[in-house]
C-alpha cells in the first residue's frame, strides 16, 4: 500500500503531508472553552486511544437540499475511515494503541468555523485541548490536505500548518517554464479573491517577468459580481494575447465556464492550475469548445490498493444515525427509506457499481491520496511520540510518555524534529517511490516477491513439480498392484485417498510462489490447511486401523465393526470438513489479502499476503497440528505390536518428520524477511509432505518392485494378525 516508512518520524520527497497539529494555549486554568449557538456537526466516529478530526462539507447546508450534497467530499471522509481501519490493522504503526476518528460536515463555507470549533473542543471536554491530536482541514478552506498556498510555509504566521501537497511556489516555476517552452511571451491572467489565487498571480507575475514573460492583464473573477465579469469578459474579447492562465479553484472554475460560455469566447489557449486542470467533467458539450487543447500540471496519482473496494462496501445500515447518508443514498439510486407514492424504497443494499459520480470514480487517486497520506503521516508522528529508549524518546529528547499523556504539541515538536531539519519547507516522495541521491528527484521502488523466475523460486517449483510426479508414480504402481497382499492389507482406499491428498498438498505449494493477488492469498492458506487435513486425517485413520486390528484378535472381540470402511471414510470427512469450517469463518470475517510491506526495506517494496485474522491462521494450522501429534502419539502407542510389518511404525517416523518439521517453522516463519517468509512456508509443506511420501509408502513400494517374492499371503500371514487391515 505505498511507503508509510518515515525516517525519523517523517520521510519528505515529492509530496508533502497535511498535518494540522491542533495547540490551543490556555494561560491559566479559568481559562475554558464553550461552543454557543449551534452544534452537532459531527457525521461519523469512531473511539480510539488517540483521536484524528476532520472536516468535510458532506452537504452544502444544514438542511439537506436538492443536489445539496458533495460526492467527493464524502469520499474523503470514507478514505480517513479506510486508512484508520488499515492502520490499526497494521502492527508496525502505534501496536497496542488504537486510532479513532470524529469527522465533522462543515454544511459549507457558512458553518465551517463553528464545525472546526466543535472539532477542538467536544462537549466532553471543558478545556481547550480535548483528544484531538491533529485536524485534517476542509479541502476548500486555506488550511487543508489541498492547500498549495505559498504563504503556508511562512512557519512563523502558521507553526502548526503542514501541507499536503507542494506548495504554489513549485507550480508557478514550472507554468513560467512552461509558457517559455513553447514561447508564450504575452499573457493574460484570470483568478479569484483569497490567498490561493491572490498569492499565485502575484508570484507568477514577479517569476515570468525574470523569464522575459510579459503580462498584459491580470482581472479578478468573482461568482456573484456581474461587474467583474463582465470586465474579464470584455477584456477577454479585446487583448491580443492569445494564452490565458485560470488561477481559480474548482468551483470557481465552474462557475467561470457556466457564465463565459454564454459569450462564445474561442481561440485562448487556456493554462490551468492543479486545482481543476483534470477534472473531465469541465469539458462538456457546453464548454468543450472553450477548453479545447487546455494544458495545466496536476498532482501525481498514487495507487491505493483496497481503497476502491472499501467505497462501494459502503452501506447506509453501517452507520443508521447519519441522515445525510440516507439522504445521498437516495439521491444516488433514486428511491426513497420512507414510504412514497413516487419513488421506490430503498433497501440498504443497492450496489454502488451502478452508480457515476465523484465518490464511485476509482479510476485514479490525485486529491484521494493526499488524504490518505495525511492520517499516515499524522500516524507516524504519533508513533514517533510514542517511542520510547533509555526512558527517554528519540525524536524529542524528552521523558518517554503513554498513550494517555500524549499531548498535540508533543506531535508537532515531533513533525518540526523529524529529515525536515534546518528546513521550512520539505515534499515526502509518493510510497511507491524514492529519493535519488540528490534528493532532487523519486525514482520507482523495486518491488520483490517469491518468483517463479528466481532460483529459490524455481527451485522450490521443481521440488513441488518432483513430489507431485512421485506421488503419482506411487499411486500408479499400487494402482497395478492393487490385488496383491500387501497393498490390500494396508487399507487400499485410505491409501489411495492419501496419495491423492499428497498431490493435493505438493500442488498448493506452488500457489504460494508468484506476484500475490486476492485469490491467490486466499486460496494458498486455506488451501494449505485443508489439504494437510485431509492427509494427517487418512494417516490418523490407517493408525486407528492398525490399533483397531490388533485389538480385534482378542477373543471374542467385535471392534472391527466399529472402524469398518464406512467409519473411516466418515472420520476423514468429518475431520476435513472441521478445517473447512475455520476456513470459511477465517475468509468471511477477516481473508488474507494482498499488501506492499513497505516497514521492512528503505529502497524496495515487499508483495506479500498479509493474514488478515492472525487467529484464522494460527486456528488453521493449530488444527493440523493437533491432528498430527495425536496421530504420532496413537501410532507411538501402536509401534511395538507383535508384527515384523507394522504400519504404525511407518507413520509414526511420518509423523514425527512432520512434528518436527512445523516445530522448526514457527520460528523461521516469525524471524524470516520479506519472500524468505513464503519460501520457509513453501520449505515446511514440501518437506512434511516429501516425509510422509517417503515414510509411509517407500518401503511398500520396495517390496512390491524389488522384492515381490514377499508380497504374497503366505509371507503376510505370519506378519499380520489373521483379519486384515
């Protein structure tokens, strides 16, 4: 899932992360806090140790209205769900401490302060610092994970601000650079009141006329000033300078088009800034004509793996106390949760497949990933607080505190500590990349996986590939000698649903080789322990066998007709279908999914299956080794009946090759790096199944190959009891 590593609390490179630290002075404690007026601005929450707020206007107003709401706005808040839920899964960020969040409809710009104070100071706190640790700030406000504002890295007016993305100062460099690469000397300028386009314009002027740009206009546009507008449009009409920068925001930047396409005004070649520059949806029928051949720099787009699947789970019955939930879900498929004349009812369970709009656009992540990025980094900064070595933490000097003393000024210290040394301004390069040696580019990771193309890899495969062709050469061979004694005599059908169990577990060995993906990480475990207890349960029921025909020459003893056939094969099934069972529970609850473990190594990414529900896994395999050491200890118990042939003595050296064999694996599985991991796991399947292979049906296949004068009844009869097997 991208580089979460943070070299000291916080790596920076290419794109910098929001982390709005919140630190309210109190002078003294009379000093208190109160909300007045109105409240309840908060959507969706969750407990947690420690507490991330965030803003977002999921609606534009307190009353729900028509088209009222913003998709993409509840999608980010989905996202700070998404990664709280990923982080407090991951065991290398804030173990033992859990991650909450309290994410707060601002209802548009008209309540955006009052759902921000609400932020800091919840109603169960009476002083100003609350559990909020950090606030992620409202993606239209001046302060937030899409802020490019130059004026933010004025540490001195904004010590607690830091940025999701590169500041403006970065995007005028390069539209200057830009315009003189294809000689665009003469220039005109249109933007907005506020300091993101304020500040932008008056950059960029200062930067083009160093580059022998000439600007011959800069006008201001304004939604609801027809004076402005039609200044810009006349202007627009009568200047000579065919290239014109759009310095506004994306809402500006529709509404600019609604009101310029009325004046059919063509033939500008239009230069966008990031905030709208890829948004398709601006090039409609109506504006199309306008925009044609529009060229402009965006954010970078980032993979986000599992994000798109964890928005259209979304479901209104997850959270009943959000009414504009319920609201946007109606709107999104047209029906209604109360009874109506005139639309449908809603169930709950519509699919969001169905539906197009910014929240169900999965094609690319830009601002999504800035989001993203911010709760990790804020995360990280957590962590980094939370380090402790020789009573003392490292990233701050300070007494080492807990989880209840953590306090945001400690975090912000940690931030300000923390690659951004002797630096007021610092851009963290995207998880999947690298910064160059001089740190002035990233470069792609190498990402590293058990291949079929390496040599472990292809050589595990050949073992796996040798055990699968063993199995059924051995299966062929008491195929054709299946009415000989001694194949008869050892139970002919467990040892046939044995050898197919066999191949069966050298097969799902190579599952566990090649790139993962979310069958295979589902398929290879639980594959794995289904097969190894369908093997170990024939094996228990050739033991019980043997115990059972012993037992059975007693005089006057009936026991046979206890373990006959149909008992065995029931048994097998029963403790087969047992495993399945904890399979199935393990794949629905919490499966085993595809992850880029990025903790390990600095310079590469490692693709491997993560286990989702370690206790799925541990059941799994507690299971199967429950069933082989009671298989071991019954055929222990069994190995010194009076028979120069005892099968138990076959399967109990089977047995304790396998004991042995996963003994050795849990700690080479704990302790193992990166594809080491799968190839210690891929090493124990081989090598318990290469020991039953061997143990149990070596010396049986000898006999009837090399020394068939001893397969024959008459040998067999003074060997075994006089029933069979």
């Amino acid at each position: 899932m991208g580089n979460r590593t943070v070299v000291g609390g916080v790596t920076m490179g290419l794109i910098a992360i929001l982390f709005f630290t919140l630190i309210l002075r109190v002078n003294s404690n009379n000093h208190t806090c109160r909300m007045i007026g109105q409240s309840g601005f908060m959507e969706f929450s969750k407990e947690g140790d420690l507490i991330l707020a965030g803003i977002f206007s999921i609606s534009s107003t307190r009353k729900l209205k028509d088209n009222g709401y913003q998709a993409l706005e509840l999608k980010f808040a989905r996202i700070v769900m998404f990664a709280v839920e990923e982080i407090n899964r991951d065991p290398q960020i804030l173990p033992g401490v859990t991650l909450g969040y309290r994410l707060y409809n601002g209802c548009g710009s008209e309540n955006l302060i009052r759902a921000a104070v609400e932020a800091v100071n919840s109603d169960e706190f009476k002083d100003c610092t609350g559990q909020i640790q950090a606030l992620l700030g409202h993606s239209s406000s001046g302060v937030s994970y899409l802020s490019t504002c130059a004026c933010l890295s004025n540490k001195k007016l904004f010590p607690t601000f830091f940025r999701t993305v590169p500041s403006d100062s970065f995007q005028i460099k390069a539209l200057v650079q830009l315009m003189k690469h294809f000689d665009w000397r003469w220039v005109g300028i249109i933007y907005t009141v506020g300091s993101y386009s304020e500040e932008g314009t008056a950059q960029f002027v200062q930067a083009a006329k160093k580059e022998g740009i000439c600007v011959e206009y800069h006008l201001p546009y304004s939604k609801t000033s027809r004076v402005k507008l039609r200044r810009v449009v006349k202007m627009l009409r009568v200047s000579t300078s065919k290239v014109v920068l759009l310095f506004v925001s994306l809402s500006y930047t529709k509404s600019f088009l609604s009101d310029v396409k009325k004046y059919n005004i063509t033939g500008k070649q239009w230069i966008g800034s990031e905030s709208w520059i890829t948004q398709p949806d601006l090039a409609s029928e109506t504006t199309k004509h306008i925009l044609q051949g529009a060229i402009g720099f965006a954010l970078p787009r980032a993979p986000i793996p599992g994000l798109a699947e964890f928005l259209f789970s979304l479901k209104p019955l997850d959270f009943p106390d959000s009414t504009i939930l319920k609201k946007i879900w109606e709107r999104f498929f047209d029906c209604s949760f109360t009874p109506s004349n005139v639309t449908t009812m809603c169930t709950g369970r519509e699919d969001l497949h169905t539906v197009s709009s910014d929240y169900t656009d999965v094609m690319y992540f830009r601002p999504e990933n800035n989001v993203y990025m911010a709760v990790y980094v804020a995360a990280h900064a957590l962590h980094s607080v939370l380090q402790c070595n020789n009573s003392s933490n490292p990233t701050t000097g300070k007494p080492c505190v807990t989880k209840t003393q953590v306090q945001p000024k400690m975090v912000h210290i940690a931030f300000y500590v923390n690659s951004c040394r002797n630096s007021l301004e610092c851009l963290i390069c995207p998880p999947e990349f690298w910064p160059s040696k001089k740190k002035d580019k990233c470069l792609p990771k190498p990402t590293e996986y058990l291949s079929y193309k390496d040599i472990m890899g292809a050589l595990l495969t050949a073992f796996g590939c040798v055990g699968i062709f063993l199995s059924l050469l051995v299966s062929i061979i008491f195929l054709t000698h299946k009415e000989t004694p001694i194949v008869k005599a050892n139970n002919s059908e467990l040892s046939f649903l044995l050898l197919f169990s066999l191949k069966l577990c050298f097969l799902c060995s190579l599952t566990f080789i090649g790139r993962p993906s979310d069958w295979s990480c589902m398929l290879r475990h639980t594959a794995f322990g289904i097969t190894f207890v369908l093997c170990i349960s024939c094996v228990l029921g050739k033991t019980i066998v043997v115990l059972m025909a012993f037992r059975a020459t007693l005089p006057g003893s009936n026991v046979m007709k206890w373990f006959g056939p149909v008992q065995q094969k029931l048994s097998v099934l029963s403790f087969t279908l047992v495993q399945v069972l904890i399979c199935i529970l393990w794949l629905t609850t919490n499966p085993p999914f595809p992850k880029m473990n990025i903790m390990y190594y600095k310079d590469r990414i490692i693709l491997e299956c993560a286990l989702g529900s370690a206790a799925g896994f541990w059941a799994v395999l507690g299971y199967v080794g429950v069933l082989a050491l009671l298989c071991f200890i019954l055929a222990f118990l069994a190995r010194n009946l009076p028979d120069t042939f005892n099968e138990a003595k076959l399967i109990t050296f089977s047995m304790l090759i396998f004991c042995s064999v996963w003994i050795a694996f849990i700690p080479a599985y704990v302790s193992s790096p990166g594809k080491f991991t799968v190839a210690v796991e891929i090493f124990a399947i081989l090598a318990s199944s290469f020991g039953m292979l061997t143990c149990i049906f070596a010396p049986k296949c000898y006999i009837i190959i090399f020394r068939p004068e001893q397969n024959t009844k008459k040998m067999l009869l003074g060997k075994i009891p006089t029933r069979t097997l």
